[in-house]
C-alpha cells in the first residue's frame, strides 16, 4: 500500500484525489442600481447599461417611480444623479461606472450596491450636463457598455481637465 501523499486529500481505497465540494449553483455577484424617480425634486437614472434583470415598482400616492437594475461584473453603465429643491438644482452628479468583483478595489457610489469602478465622474451643473452630452454623442455614434474601459478615464480626465474646450478635443 502506498503511503499518503503529504499536503493532499488522497483516498488510498478507490485511489483518487479528492477535491473541495462546490455546489452546482453558485450565486453570481451582483451590483445593484435603484433608479428613482420624484417627480420635481429627484431623478436618480440609468443612462445606458445592459442589466441582467430589471424589477419597477410605482408608488401612486407619491407619483414615485422606483426601478433596480442588477449588473454582473464586469458590466459598464452609466447613471445620472439629479436633485433639487425649491430654490433649483441642488445637486448634480453623472457617473460611468463597472460593475466589480467582490474583492476588488471599488468606490460606494449612491443609488449603487455593494460599489463599482469609477471611470467617469462629472460634479456639478456644467460638468454633469457636458457629460450628458458627450454620453449622449458616444451612444449615437456606437454602444457605449461595447467601449474599453480606458476610453471613459482618458474621457474624465479631458473633462476634468478644461470642459469649455473639451469639444474640440474630441
């Protein structure tokens, strides 16, 4: 008889390795975006991205609409971040954001669960609304959630960088 194998899971009777037990389904992780609609005071959307499920739910009462999308990793989409209050617009932010592995370096952004890779991140009034715009440029032209990562973070650094002048230098 053969003496066992050091630092291995060996069965000497039927003469095979053993191998740790993995179940057959495996949940996959997920990220998940809530889209949230307040009619004059929120508008928290999903600009572009291919989720691999969508659940809606309407709140009458409230003229509330409220969407979740879920990503696998790896899935890149983009969401736009709007609020306001009697005075205007209080807040405005839009993001491209992947969707991480767990265990992967990721940001918490709001509206998104667990956290995502920031690729592109515009704040603020000017720079939210020449994001949307250029987004929107990007979408016409081609499938933005087709587009290499890198694309979106030589985009952010150019608007960051002077977005008076970013339309010349696309």
């Amino acid at each position: 008889m053969e003496p066992p194998r050091v630092g291995e899971n060996y069965c000497p009777d039927m003469d095979i390795q053993s191998v740790p037990y993995r179940p057959l389904s495996i949940a996959q992780p997920v990220t998940r975006v809530e889209e949230l609609y307040l009619e004059g005071q929120k508008n928290f959307r999903l600009l572009f991205g291919k989720p691999i499920k969508s659940e809606t739910t309407e709140f009458k009462y409230q003229d509330i609409t409220r969407r979740v999308h879920y990503f696998k990793p790896g899935d890149i989409f983009a969401i736009d971040l709007w609020e306001r209050n009697e005075y205007g617009t209080t807040s405005w932010s839009v993001f491209v954001l992947q969707a991480a592995l767990p265990g992967e370096f990721a940001v918490r952004i709001p509206q998104v669960k667990p956290a995502a890779k920031v690729l592109l991140e515009a704040a603020g009034q000017k720079h939210a609304r020449e994001a949307v715009r250029l987004l929107k440029e990007i979408e016409d032209r081609t499938d933005p959630t087709k587009l290499h990562p890198s694309r979106f973070l030589l985009t952010d650094f150019r608007l960051k960088a002077e977005p008076s002048n970013f339309r010349r230098m696309n």
